[in-house]
C-alpha cells in the first residue's frame, strides 16, 4: 500500500500574521476551503490537521503544497513539484 499524496492547495507559501501564544490549525490535506487553515475537509481520510502556535507576534510563511519537510511551516518544496 502506498502512501498518501495530500492536494497541492498551490506551489506558493501562505504569509499569515500571527500573534504570539496563538494556536493555528494548518490544512494537511491540501482540500481545505479556507487554506492554509483547516475547514475539516480531511474528515474520513488519511491526514489530520497540525497545530501550530506562534512563538512570537510577526508573519510566518504557511506551506501551501502541503510537501514541506518542516511540518506547517514552508521548506521551498514547491519548487521540486
């Protein structure tokens, strides 16, 4: 059985503000509406939404393709799809 491949939502990172002690939930699956968020579209499937909360206020870079090595945080795997 081969593993899951999630939905490229887009070959570009997310720029999200974010505040600090803040909890986000960034979309795994790639199916979510209302990316780089999860809208419980994975619901049934394979791929569960992953917490994030910010360290400090400022603006993180979400990943979009959903490829990132680096959980919910961008790593430029966008670039080798």
């Amino acid at each position: 059985m081969s593993d899951p491949t999630p939905q490229i939502a887009q070959k570009a990172p997310y720029p999200v503000a974010v505040e600090a002690g803040k909890t986000y939930w960034w979309c795994a699956c790639g199916q979510s509406k209302n990316q780089p968020y999860c809208d419980g579209s994975h619901k049934g499937g394979p791929f569960s939404p992953v917490e994030y909360t910010a360290g400090q206020t400022g603006t993180v870079y979400f990943c979009g393709c959903k490829h990132s090595a680096n959980g919910a945080l961008c790593d430029g795997s966008h670039k080798n799809l």
